[in-house]
C-alpha cells in the first residue's frame, strides 16, 4: 500500500464530505490531504497515529486532524465489529467562509486548534459521536446543519488534549512520505523483534549516519526514540488486556525489563505497574 496524497472530489462545491463506516482494518493506510478531518470510531481498541504521535485508544474515539497532517486510518488491525465515520472539511471552508463570518469565529479557532491535532473524550466525544453516525441519512440541506452544529460542539468544548505541543508541519515531499511510510510499515510488522538502526537506513538506501539525521530532521525525533514510543504504545494494550508486565515487556521487543520499566516511566511518567492497576481499577 503506498503513500498517498488522497483527494477529494473537487465537482462538489459542497465543503464536507462524508464516509459513512469505510472499512479498511486490513490496510496500514498511512496517508495526508489538504482537508481537515474529524473521525469517529466505535467498537475498536486501536492505535491512533497523528502525525508524530503515537497512543492507544479503548472503545472509541474523536478526534479533529488538521491539514495535511499525516495519519494511520483509526480502524487498522482492528478485528471486533466497528463503526466509523469520517468527516473531511475542505479548505476553502476555512479561507473563504469561516474567516469572512465573525459569527463563527469559535469554529475558525477550532480550525486552527487543528493543527496540533485534537482528541476528544467525555460528553463531548458522546454527542459528537451519535450526531456524526445520523449524518448520512439526512438531507443536503439537515447534513450541511447538522455538521456545523458539531464543528459549534466542538468548538465550546473543553473536553479535549492536543496531541502536539506544536502545530504540527508537514515537511515531506510525496518521495519522502514513501519513504516514512516504509519505516512506518517496518516497525508496525517488526516492532516485537530486534530492529537496528542500520538495516533500516539500508531499507532507505542511506548510511547510518545519514539517515540519523534524515530521520530527525522528518520526524524530529530519533528512530530509537520512535521505536520505543511504538512500543510502549504497545504496551499498553497488553497490560489493559490482563498480560502481567515481563510477557508485556518481551512480546513488544524490548530486551531487558529494567529497560522497559525506564522507557515506560519516561514516556509515560509512571510505571508498568501503576498503569496497569490504575487503569483496572476503573472496570
């Protein structure tokens, strides 16, 4: 499956489009477009991977991706029954209405809050979510409404997290969104073995050296750092489904469990263990 700069069909002169419950669990679909997107998933654990941020999410999720920030699709690898629902909001929404209307200047804000990448949660990701599945059994003129009562949902809401601390910029050219997916596509298929730096500067067709700094100046982080992000996010799937921490820390390639506990703490700011506990207490 390769990279692409997926398009939207430019006849409509409607700025949203709607993709009612695309199914594409089988593919790593690692893509970007000019549109902003909001997706609702249901029914699925998965990972969510928004341009340079990597965590797991449990039973649904919202969330709000801004311009031409690459992503994962949200249902990838999921195996129970799952809805799902895409809204995409085309550009010109952005520069042509929002921006010469005060009256929707909260939704501009969103907007531009977008480009950090925003997941929601509570009530919010609630009546979000059940307004997003009626969508594609209105009217064009109900579904034109109805979307800009959620964009006025979200846009008041507060129950939400940015998953950059800065917007995020997309400096791939097509050539390197090729490449990054590969790298991609490598650690999600390998993440439990051993990985090393050079073989994979070799699947680049780089030296180790140059594609250290390739890598960072892409990503702005390390390989080794983004490896143990995958799989620390990994992880903590594991550990929510009952695994104890020593099968988790081996079955995502980690070697050594002192390792995994450091990696753990500092990419989560708590241990293995605390998580785990934390998190099944609440069932």
């Amino acid at each position: 499956m390769k990279i692409q700069l997926e398009t939207i069909n430019p006849r409509s002169k409607s700025p949203f489009r709607l993709l009612h419950d695309p199914k594409l669990n089988h593919l790593f679909y690692w893509h970007f477009h000019p549109e902003f997107e909001l997706v609702y998933i249901e029914g699925a654990s998965a990972t969510r991977h928004v341009g340079n941020h990597i965590s797991q999410f449990t039973d649904s999720d919202l969330v709000l991706i801004g311009s031409n920030i690459p992503h994962l699709n949200f249902d990838y690898q999921v195996s129970t029954p799952y809805r799902k629902e895409v809204l995409h909001i085309k550009p010109f929404f952005k520069e042509r209405f929002l921006a010469q209307m005060p009256e929707l200047q909260s939704i501009e804000r969103l907007i531009e809050l977008s480009k950090y990448g925003l997941a929601f949660s509570g009530n919010t990701k609630k009546i979000v979510g059940a307004l997003l599945k009626e969508l594609h059994l209105l009217s064009s003129f109900e579904f034109f409404m109805q979307t800009m009562t959620i964009l006025k949902k979200l846009a008041e809401s507060t129950e939400f997290e940015l998953l950059h601390k800065k917007p995020y910029l997309n400096r791939y050219s097509k050539k390197e969104q090729e490449r990054i997916r590969q790298i991609y596509a490598l650690v999600d298929e390998r993440y439990q073995e051993k990985i090393t730096v050079e073989e994979v500067a070799a699947l680049c067709n780089l030296t180790k050296p140059a594609f250290c700094r390739y890598f960072k100046k892409a990503t702005g982080s390390t390989f080794v750092n983004f490896l143990n992000q995958y799989r620390i996010s990994q992880s903590k799937r594991l550990l929510l489904t009952g695994k104890n921490i020593g099968e988790t820390c081996y079955e995502c390639g980690f070697e050594s469990l002192s390792y995994f506990n450091r990696t753990f703490k500092k990419i989560t700011d708590e241990n293995p263990s605390a998580f785990r506990k934390r998190h099944l207490q609440r069932r």
